[in-house]
C-alpha cells in the first residue's frame, strides 16, 4: 500500500512530495485515510531547525488533522474501519506507539512519529485519534487536532474568564482566533487582538474582537492601557510564539491577580525577561500544553458545539492547498496570510 507525503529532508530545504510504502501496523496503530491537514507554526520551527537538532531526518510533519479510519492493527478498541477521526499531537486514551518508519521504492527509511498528517494516507497512534459524528464535516474538524485544542482550550480550561473580563490575544493566526471565538462567548467587556498583519487583524474583528492593535505601528502597551483605564487587561493570551509579543502580554495584565498565558513557542535557546516585581505586585504568568486538552471529552464537545450552531469553525479557515503547494502554503503562514491554512488531500487526488 502506498502513500503520498510532504517530507523534511533537510533543514531550511523546500520539502518534498514523495510516495512511500505504508508498513504493516503494530499492535496499537491505524491507517487512517487523511482528508485535511491543519498548518502550524510548529512545523516552521521543525523546518528552520529551531526546536534544535533534528535527528530523525528524513522525516515525515503536520500534526493536526482529520479522516477516515481504513485499518486497525492489534488490540486497538477505541476505533474501527469507517470512523470519522480527528488527528491530535495531543495523547489521549489508548495505545501510545511513539514511532512508525516508512520506505522510499529505493528502499531507504523515512522516519515518522506517532501521529503525521500531512501525507494522503498516515499510519497513527491509537492514543492520537479521536472520533467524531460522521456528520461532522472534516475539513472544520481538522481544527480539532491543534487550533481549537489549544487556543479555545486555553480559555475554556486555563484562563476561565469571568463575565465582563477584559481580554488581549496576541497573535491571531489559527490557535489565537480560536482562543478570541472562545474568549467571545465568554461575553468579556474588552476583546482586544494584537498582530502585525493588517490581514488578521480585520478577521479577528470580523470574529467579535472589540478593538485591535497593530503592534508594529502602535504602542501596544500604551493602547491596551488606554482601553482599560489604565489597569491592564484580566487576561493575556499569547498565541504568536515571539519573545517581544510574549513579554508584552505579560505586561499588559493588570497588578492584583492579571493572568498572562503562554500559548506560542519560542525557538530553541530563546528566553523572555520580566520584571520580577510585577510578580510582586500580582501579576501572573503560565504557560499551557495543548491548552490543558483532554482529547477523549474536549474534543467530541467541540464537535458537539459546533454542530449545534455555536461554534463557526468555518470562520477560521482562510486558504486551502493541494500537497503539492506545500512550500508555498508554509511561505504564506510565515508572511501571515491569513489564519488557519488547510492542506485539502482531494486537491491531490484529483
């Protein structure tokens, strides 16, 4: 059996769309037929070599995604053949197979972890799957596996906005429009969304965001005081995963219990400097794993949200690429053009 994937075969090299050959499933593994893959900034990182040494080139990426299951290996119980599956880095119930290798014709290996989604066909860890309705589209579940979880689950699970809370995102690409549509229906007095890209500012406007900052011509600190008579926000929400935008957000919350939460990643070796005497006065700062995400409860829920009406996922998914265009959809995440990008198989297979 074959498969067609996007592969890193060297840092800061373009990828490469190569078909492999599927291995037999071990025991605790799927085969899942992957619909749409979700962009993240954390395989930019992988790409320029930030997360630091890269050991397993060549290698396979995407870690969010959603599909439709074809095999089971042995002893897998939380799925069968003809599910509807969201793909999550995230581990949740089940086996945990941290590994799969897949072979080149030639015959050489091409290393993968326990989940991969930016190929038509990906062998997964059993704990890295979640079902969901058949009725639930897939290409709005695919945000499932990382957006939501981890921007909406910061609110939901961290944060906890109290009604009337005064919000700042920072960063409003995928996972920090996800935190604003959470934060929304938290019904907070200020929504405040800060990025550099004109783009995402007006879609998190569009989204509910009461006002917005542009922080590469205004003096972010300046307006969120302004907005807030001069106290600071309840809530920071950093989504942008840069040193400046994190030590900002931590700055922009209020003295007496202001909460700064540390979505974003920072390159390998980066670190961030506070004062140690805002700690003093009350202010907080933490960071979040996947916004605190139980997959097996909190993602069935976001599907039940949504296929309610309440949560308008489609909302958040500006461009779709076929595998082929893969540099190019990376390069337009990197320049942050637009907010969540979706790699659609079918525009592949066609």
């Amino acid at each position: 059996m074959k498969t067609v994937a996007a592969l890193l075969t060297g840092i800061d090299q373009p990828l490469t769309i190569e078909e492999l050959d599927v291995p037999q499933l071990k025991e605790g593994q799927v085969l899942v037929d992957v619909t749409y893959s979700g962009l993240c900034r954390t395989q930019l990182n992988e790409i320029h070599g930030s997360k630091g040494e890269d050991k397993y080139l060549p290698h396979t990426l995407g870690h969010e995604g959603a599909g439709v299951v074809r095999e089971i290996g042995p002893h897998v119980e939380k799925v069968k053949p003809g599910d509807h599956v969201v793909l999550t880095w995230i581990k949740g119930k089940g086996a945990d197979v941290p590994s799969t290798a897949y072979r080149r014709p030639n015959g050489t290996v091409v290393n993968s972890g326990a989940v991969s989604t930016l190929m038509t066909r990906t062998v997964a860890s059993e704990n890295r799957l979640v079902k969901i309705p058949d009725t639930m589209p897939l290409r709005e579940a695919s945000l499932l596996g990382c957006a939501i979880p981890t921007g909406g689950g910061t609110i939901l699970n961290l944060a906890k906005p109290a009604l009337g809370s005064g919000i700042a995102i920072f960063g409003v690409g995928g996972v920090g429009l996800s935190a604003l549509l959470m934060a929304k229906a938290a019904q907070p007095r200020t929504l405040i969304a800060v990025d550099i890209h004109e783009q995402k500012l007006r879609q998190a406007r569009a989204l509910g965001a009461t006002h917005v900052i542009d922080a590469s011509r205004q003096d972010t600190l300046s307006v969120v005081l302004s907005l807030t008579n001069g106290l600071g926000v309840d809530y920071a929400i950093e989504c942008a995963g840069v040193r400046q935008s994190m030590e900002m957000a931590f700055r922009s919350v209020r003295n007496n219990g202001g909460l700064c939460v540390l979505a974003g990643n920072l390159p390998s070796g980066q670190q961030i400097s506070i004062d140690p005497f805002d700690l003093i006065k009350g202010k907080r700062i933490v960071g979040t794993w996947g916004g605190e995400t139980k997959p097996d409860s909190d993602i069935p829920r976001y599907a039940d949200t949504y296929l309610s009406g309440q949560l308008n996922l489609a909302a958040l998914i500006t461009h779709a690429y076929g595998l082929q265009e893969i540099n190019r959809a990376f390069e337009d995440l990197e320049q942050g053009r637009g907010g969540r990008l979706l790699v659609d198989m079918d525009l592949l297979r066609n």
